[in-house]
C-alpha cells in the first residue's frame, strides 16, 4: 500500500498518530472518519490521555492526530485506542496505522502541509483542510504554544515550497486540461449538471475548477448520508449516497470519480442504463480517483466520454519527469525547514538561562556602581570584572577538586568564551580569588 511515513527522533513531545492512502484502504479511513461534530470530543479523550495539545485532520486521503504530549508512549497508545474504537475494535496497529515522535513527527506534519503526502502531490486542498482542523482545534481550547510553533512553521513551509518550485503547476494543469475537454464537448458549462462520485482531493481540485469555469448545478456522493451532506455543503450542492448513484446518473453530464475505493464506482451497465433514460445525450466522465473509479469499458460505449488522470496529462502536455524533478525539490526543502525547526526548538531552551545571565550580569554592574563612589573607570570595570568572574572562577576550582581530571568544566568555560581565540591578556588569575576589592 505504500511507503510508511519515515519514523525518528526528538524532539519526543511532537506525536502523530493516523491512516493515510499509503498506509491503508479507503475503507478503513471510511471508518476512522472524523465529522466537525465528533472533533470537540476526541480532543476531550486526547487530553485525558496524555495529550497537552491536539488536532484532528481527517480527510479522503488521511485521517490523522498531531499533538504535543509530556508522555508521547502514553499519547500515542490512547490515540491507538481511539482509531480502533472508530474502527469498530479492528486492529489498527497493523502497517494501515501509523505513529510517529519527535522531529519524524514535525517533519511529517510539514510534508503534510505542503501536500507531498497527498495522492495528488501539489494539490492545494490539504492546506485548507489543516488549517480549518487547526481553528476548529483552537476554538475548543485544544491548542498551545508547542503545536502552534509547529503549525506556523509547517505553513512557512508550504508557502515556501508553493512559491519556489514548480509543485502546484501540475495539478492545475491537468485541471484545466480537464475543463477544455469538457468545454469542447458541452459548450458552455453554466448549462450542465456534475456528479461529483467520493471527496477525494483531486476530485475536490477538479469541481473547484469546473466551478470557477462556470458549472452551476453539482450532486455529491459519499459513503454514508452524513459525509454526503458535509461534502455538500462545502459546494452548496445536493448530496447522495453511493447506493443511490445508479438513480442519480442520468442526470449527470459531467461525472467526476474521486472515491479511489479499488472497485468500479461506475460501471458499464450504469453509464449504459444512464445513457437510455438521457436518450444518448453525452456524458463526460472524468476518472481521477487512485486508484480508478471507472470501468476502462465505459469508452467503447456510445455517447459516453471517458477521460483518466494519463488523458488529461496528454492533453496538457504536462512533463512528469519535471513533476517528479519538483518534488524531489520540495523533499530538500522539508529537509531543510525540519532542521531549521529542530535547531530552533533545541535553542529555545536555552533562552531562560540567556535571560538570567543578563538579569545576573545587570544586577552586579548596578551593585559596582552603586559602591564606586568616585572610581575612576579603569577601577569601577576591574571591580565589575572581578565580581563576574568570581563565581565562575570558585565553580572551577571546586571542579579541579572534585576531580575532573580531564578539565571538562575548564574545556567548556574556554570555549564559551572563545579564550583560545583570543590574545593572551595579564594573568590576574591570583586577583580574583575573593568577590571584594
């Protein structure tokens, strides 16, 4: 079924748990599925399970959770719990569900993002639905500082990618060449009627496409009533069952297959009865679901058109070595945003000491100033100099005490101060060995 996401290492409080169309079948996501309503709940459980901070992001092609846990063992097997739950108790610990940690986590939510774990690398769809997980996840209280960090960053990735390579070209491409075929066979678009068959995201890119061009009158199906009617109000369309295509296809011009079940979701004898009750008017069937939704048997039928992913690439004349050469691209430049993010995070924790060491440093200089009197400054700045140093001077001495024969202490101290950078000044090693002047 695909590559499993790659797994790795810290940072150990980012956590992803999910199935996506690399890892699974599209009925098992059916069944992980996760409505808008359901959301409020699972982020309820997640934060009782070791979560400190969560998202759902359940779409055709994925059905994920991405947080942030103080115990990423205990995060990930209530997360487990929950899929299998929705799964009505199937194992879900197979290779269809995948968990991940740390920096494969983080890296995982950037390719995300950035729409090279879609099954349309390139689409602009999983952007959308990430951030609307995201505000749905901040409006019920589930969002912290850890996860939207991660969340800002993976955005700054996806832009970066979009703007800087070639990536979204594709898609679009072939979404165009989708709309001339059909506008060579119908005409004008604002006078047909579309069937748009499963939510996955290509057949998403295809309606949003077809609508900008015109279309006005679209019918959605889905698995069940409730996802039907979600998928439908994204497009204010009419919403169906697929066990009410077989009525619901002769009224459809335009047929666009985006379920990618591994069965024929339109058939030859459907499009055949379809065609009678539609008295051989034409019908376009566009089949860009992965795998397909149409019988390849539909276009030796009369009257009906059928159109697949290698079609539309023909008549674009879209090149996929340049494609896969922008990919390949975009992968660098996850690489590359993922180190960024883990040397962003590993400096951050290092910011609280920065802090005190300059309240330290201003406390002493205010108290060196406050006793000068009438020093000059050559005297006020050695006082300051003295009184920095001489607890770090008392904690190296304690060292070389305590027994750090191979001056561990002594190497770190030479090279936080660059000392065997820079010139040799006067030994007042013998100055420092009291706090007073």
């Amino acid at each position: 079924m695909g590559h499993r996401p790659e797994t790795g290492a810290a940072p150990a409080d980012y956590v992803v748990v999910g199935a996506s169309h690399k890892t699974s079948s599209a009925a098992l996501r059916d069944l992980l599925f996760v409505a808008d309503s359901d959301v409020p709940g699972i982020l309820d459980e997640l934060r009782t399970g070791g979560f400190t901070q969560a998202l759902v992001v359940s779409t055709c092609d994925r059905v994920e959770i991405h947080g942030a846990s103080d115990e990423p063992a205990l995060a990930i097997a209530r997360a487990r719990e929950i899929l299998s739950r929705r799964a009505g108790y199937e194992p879900v610990d197979s290779d269809g569900v995948y968990d991940l940690s740390g920096a494969a986590a983080a890296r995982h939510m950037f390719a995300v993002a950035a729409s090279l774990e879609s099954a349309v690398v390139g689409e602009a769809e999983v952007l959308g639905q990430l951030k609307a997980a995201h505000a749905l996840a901040r409006t019920h209280g589930a969002t912290g500082p850890e996860l939207e960090l991660l969340l800002q960053r993976a955005y700054a990735a996806a832009k970066d990618i979009r703007t800087n390579t070639a990536i979204a070209e594709g898609p679009v491409s072939l979404a165009t060449a989708a709309v001339q075929a059909a506008r060579n066979l119908f005409g004008d678009l604002k006078d047909i009627s579309a069937l748009l068959v499963g939510p996955g995201e290509m057949g998403l890119l295809m309606l949003d496409q077809f609508r900008q061009s015109g279309l006005r009158r679209v019918t959605v199906a889905a698995s069940s009533a409730a996802r039907a009617q979600a998928l439908g109000r994204t497009f204010d369309a009419h919403s169906v069952t697929y066990d009410e295509l077989p009525a619901t296809l002769p009224g459809a011009d335009l047929v666009i297959g985006a379920a990618g079940l591994g069965r024929p979701m339109v058939t030859v004898p459907m499009i055949g009865e379809a065609l009678r009750a539609r008295r051989r008017k034409p019908m376009f069937v566009l089949d860009v679901a992965i795998p397909g939704d149409a019988d390849p048997e539909i276009s030796g039928l009369d009257d009906a058109f059928l159109f697949d992913l290698d079609d539309l690439e023909t008549i674009s004349r879209s090149n996929r070595n340049a494609r896969d050469a922008a990919a390949r691209e975009a992968w660098q430049m996850i690489e590359r945003h993922t180190q960024a993010f883990e040397t962003s995070l590993a400096e951050r924790d290092v910011v609280p000491t920065v802090s005190d060491l300059y309240a330290h440093f201003e406390v002493v200089r205010a108290e060196v100033l406050r006793e000068a009197g009438n020093a000059d400054a050559d005297e006020v700045t050695r006082r300051l100099v003295n009184r920095l140093l001489h607890h770090p001077s008392e904690a190296l001495r304690a060292a070389a005490r305590a027994g750090d024969r191979d001056d561990r202490t002594a190497r770190v101290v030479r090279d936080m101060f660059a000392l065997d950078e820079s010139s040799n000044g006067p030994d007042m090693a013998s100055d420092i060995g009291s706090e007073e002047e």
